[in-house]
C-alpha cells in the first residue's frame, strides 16, 4: 500500500484539525469584534483564532462573528454586546440537536484550516470585474452536477454586451450554446436527456461582444439517477434546518456540496455566505480557495 498520497499538508491538516477540535476556532468575522486577553487587554478578532470558553467576545456595531465550539456547535453573532463563551454555550440553539449541522459545520471548519483561515484573499465579493476579453470561469473544473441543474458561473467583463455560455462533449462538439444578458454572471441549466452520466463533458464562456474568445474548456459530469437521488434527499433535510439568513447555514450547505463533489453548487453557497455576509473574511476564503482544495484532493487521489 502506497502512502505517498498521504503529503505534509495533508497530515498537517490533520495535526490541526485535532488542535482546533479542541478549542473554540473564529470562523469568519466582520467589522468590530475584539477578545479579551489574559491581563484585559482586548484584542482584534481575525478568523482562525483559537479561543477558549473562558475569554469573552465583544462584538461592535453592524459587527458579526461565527464562532465554531467543540463537538461542531456553531454560534452566530450579530448583536452589539459583551458575551462569556462558557455562556454563550451553554445557551440551546436550534442547531444543536441537528445531525447535519454538526456534521458539515465540521467540515467547514476543516476546509477553514486547509485554506488558511486568517490569511487574506486580497479578492472581491461575488462576480468581480476584469479587463481581459474572455471571461474567467468562477465553478471549479471536476464539478459534478445534478442533471436536471447544472450551474455555470463566471467573472464580470466590462462591456461584454452578453455573454455566450456553450456545453461541448468530449470531442469538442458544441451540444448547447445560449446567450444571456450582460448583467448576468451565471446560467443554470436542465441538461437531463441530453448528456449522459459519468463522461467528462466541457463549458466555456465568452462574450458577445468577442464571441471567438472563450474562457478554457471545463470538464464537468452529471451525476447518475440513484446518486442524485440520494444525495438530493441529504440536500433536502439540511435546508429544511437553514435560516435563510444565516451565513454560518450556508456555509454548512456549501460544506455539503463540496464533501460530494457537487464544486459548483458548493461555490454558490459559499459565495452566499460571503454574501450575506459582505466582507467576513472567512467565509470569502472558503469560496475563494475553492478551487485550489479541488486541484489539492485531485492530486491527493492520483498519487
């Protein structure tokens, strides 16, 4: 049995993982939010920071901080106020009995430390603007889909006058190519019936404006029927549990997408977390680094 799969950043993931387990970990935050140190010097809260329950949190005004304790509870805050996270704890929330909570928020967490958490992206929210003539593709390469919903999503291109999003299969034959408006930067579309499951199939965008230039070809699959299934009906209970306005929620969601493969639909709730909640650091490197974990468990998987 070979172990050369088995890197340095992989075991160091692991070493952290135990480390951040047993700790409270900052998941994300946004605006003013400080610890309280040992001595009561207060400082500033940054995503990654390992706490424990004994420190206190003090959030400021229009200021926000998603807390991940041990055993996977998570903790949103958004309130203006002082909180002891002995007690904050120890206080129910509606998550705490759900089994998928717990699961993906630890795999948020997970995915947390392996992209850096702290580490600035030095990106934009959502779909920036470059000034190159072919779009850049935002869904990372590998992603499954299922059939009857598969989602594309793309960079912003000043003066694009529309966009052309085309699927091609594996011999470079365009099946499907269809235009959309210039304000749009993603397409979803039901390809059931006309693309099998299993088989790499492609998509690239361009603009209407240069319709020969197009973003590199991108491999994508859909999945097959039983797996679909299955997985929808995970899908379903764990929205069934969501607050639509929870970040820390959609992050869990993104969790789940990107823990089964489905890289795209996890780009799109992780960019919904970032969303929701605009410049929380954490949750912009979740969506940012994305495509960086896909490229590192490929190349895990072929070792």
């Amino acid at each position: 049995m070979r172990y050369s799969g088995l890197s340095k950043s992989f075991i160091g993931g692991i070493l952290l993982s135990i480390v951040y387990a047993q700790s409270i970990t900052v998941l994300a935050t946004r605006g003013d939010v400080q610890v309280e140190q040992a001595g009561g010097n207060w400082i500033r809260a940054t995503a990654g920071m390992k706490l424990s329950e004994q420190q206190k949190v003090r959030v400021g005004q229009q200021s926000y901080i998603a807390l991940v304790f041990p055993g996977n509870k998570a903790r949103e805050l958004r309130q203006p106020g002082t909180y002891t996270l002995s007690q904050l704890l120890s206080q129910k929330a509606a998550s705490d009995d759900n089994p998928y909570a717990s699961k993906y928020t630890g795999y948020v967490l997970n995915q947390a430390v392996v992209s850096g958490a702290g580490r600035a992206s030095g990106k934009t929210l959502g779909a920036v603007t470059r000034s190159t003539m072919a779009p850049l593709p935002r869904t990372p390469i590998q992603s499954s889909f299922y059939a009857d919903r598969v989602q594309f999503n793309w960079d912003r291109v000043p003066g694009s006058e529309g966009y052309i999003v085309q699927v091609l299969d594996d011999a470079g034959q365009v099946l499907l190519s269809q235009e959309v408006a210039a304000e749009q930067t993603s397409l979803e579309l039901n390809l059931e019936g006309k693309v099998k499951a299993g088989p790499c199939y492609y998509w690239r965008v361009s603009t209407r404006r240069h319709p020969t230039l197009h973003s590199n070809n991108s491999c994508f699959r859909v999945l097959p029927a039983d797996r679909a299934a299955a997985l929808k009906k995970e899908e379903e209970a764990l929205r069934r549990s969501m607050d639509p306005n929870s970040a820390l929620d959609y992050a869990a969601l993104g969790a789940f997408y990107e823990q089964n493969g489905l890289y795209g639909y996890a780009w799109n709730a992780y960019n919904q977390a970032a969303t929701l909640e605009a410049g929380a650091d954490g949750y912009v490197t979740l969506r940012d680094e994305l495509s960086q974990r896909v490229a590192r468990t490929a190349a895990s998987v072929s070792e």
